[in-house]
C-alpha cells in the first residue's frame, strides 16, 4: 500500500512593534531555539483562529492579525524523522501581556529583537522560516485575510468537539 503524504500545517506570528521583532526561546530536542511564536493547527480550527491561540499560548499577548505574509513550505530532517512543514505566516499586532496567564509549556521566554539581531542570531532558529518570515514582512509582503478560507465543514468538528 503506498504511504500517503501528510505535511504538518503551523500557523505563525510575525509581530513587529518599535523597529523589534517578538520572538520566543524555546527548549527543543537541539537545545534552546528561537522561533516566531508559532505551532500546530489543532483539529477544527481556522488558521487565523490557530495563530491567535498560538500567540496567546506562547507570549501571553493578544494577537491581531492584519495580513498574511506568506505561506511557505519546508522540510525538517533529523535522524528517523522525516517532515514536511506547511506554514501560514500572519503579521499583526499584539497587546501587553496578560495578567495570571504563564507561557506555554517548553517556552523560556520571549523576546524583542531588532531585525540586525534576527540576522545575526540564525544559527539558534529553530527553522530557516523564522529569519525568511521576517525578511518577508520587511519587504512589504502582505496579503489579505480573506485570502485563507476555511470551509464551515472545518469549523463543524470544533462545535462538535466542544459539546463533547
């Protein structure tokens, strides 16, 4: 039976405030790494919906997207894993962090670099993704929302999911 290819969907964050880009330090199975606040699209959620629990989970900040900066494609290999990325990156703004709320498990802390700073930190990415969605967003690239559609089939499950 032939296997069937299944790239792992993530949503990211790409979050510029006062010339800075927030990123967050994370423990991963190559020691401590650095990444936009991003993560895994979970079962019946939209894109833009995982972005915003993502960035909330990771920074404790509200995240309001305003545009898509792209959607990339990337392979990560280490030795017996094999996967395929799929990766919506939206720009946006966030507020301060919210009062009784703790990072997401795995995160140390979070932090405004400069783009120069971005640059000069590549080695310690957890992705070249994260330095490319910056390089992005500073290029201009934006595109709107409603570019990304999900099906109400989708968001369905949710509703399903949480009466359960």
């Amino acid at each position: 039976m032939r296997q069937v290819w299944k790239p792992s969907v993530t949503v990211a964050a790409i979050i510029e405030q006062d010339s800075r880009f927030l990123l967050v330090e994370e423990h991963t199975q190559e020691g401590l790494r650095l990444n936009n606040p991003a993560g895994h699209l979970e079962p019946g959620e939209s894109p833009l919906q995982g972005v915003v629990r993502e960035a909330l989970e990771e920074t404790t900040r509200e995240f309001a997207p305003d545009g898509l900066v792209g959607v990339y494609l990337s392979r990560f290999q280490r030795p017996g894993e094999d996967v395929t990325y799929l990766r919506f990156a939206f720009r946006g703004s966030v507020g301060a962090c919210l009062a009784g709320r703790e990072l997401d498990h795995g995160i140390v802390r979070t932090l405004w670099l400069t783009p120069e700073e971005v640059r000069a930190s590549q080695s310690r990415h957890r992705s070249p993704l994260v330095l490319q969605c910056v390089e992005d967003h500073l290029a201009g690239k934006r595109y709107p929302l409603d570019l990304v559609t999900t099906h109400a089939s989708v968001l369905a499950l949710q509703v399903k999911t949480d009466q359960a």
